[in-house]
C-alpha cells in the first residue's frame, strides 16, 4: 500500500498482503483535530449511496472514540520530510 505519508511506509503495512503495493491509502489519528469530522463526513457519503449501515456504524463508532483522544493537534510532517 502506497502511504500519503513517507514515513508510513514502513512502519504502517499490511501483513496480509490484502492491499496491493500500490493502492493508494491515508491514515487519520485520533490526534488529528480534523479526523473525526472527516469520518464522520465519509460515513455520510456511505449511508447517502446505501451503503452497508454496519460500516457506517463501525466509521461513527471511531469517530467517537477519536473525539475522546485526549491530545488533538493540527497534522503536521516530521522534520526532514
């Protein structure tokens, strides 16, 4: 799988190989002040297109827990990136 971000390229993989080297994915943390809001956004588009209520729950359900993540900062790079 083929990270936004470089530095995720080896520390986030895919041990199954499920995810093709090069599908392109992206990665929200709970940390992120944005995250939340986005799978919420995303999971809205989902149940728009009759999509399946159980992963409209599952992303509603992260989303909770992100808006409980007890540090929330703006997304950032690390140095050198």
């Amino acid at each position: 799988m083929k990270h936004a971000r470089a530095d995720y390229q080896r520390r986030i993989v895919d041990l199954e190989n499920v995810i093709p080297a090069d599908e392109p994915v992206f990665l929200l943390r709970g940390q992120d002040i944005y995250a939340a809001r986005v799978v919420r956004f995303w999971a809205a588009l989902v149940a728009q297109h009759d999509g399946d209520p159980a992963i409209v729950q599952a992303a509603m359900d992260i989303a909770d827990e992100m808006d409980k993540w007890p540090t929330s900062k703006v997304p950032d790079l690390p140095e050198g990136s």
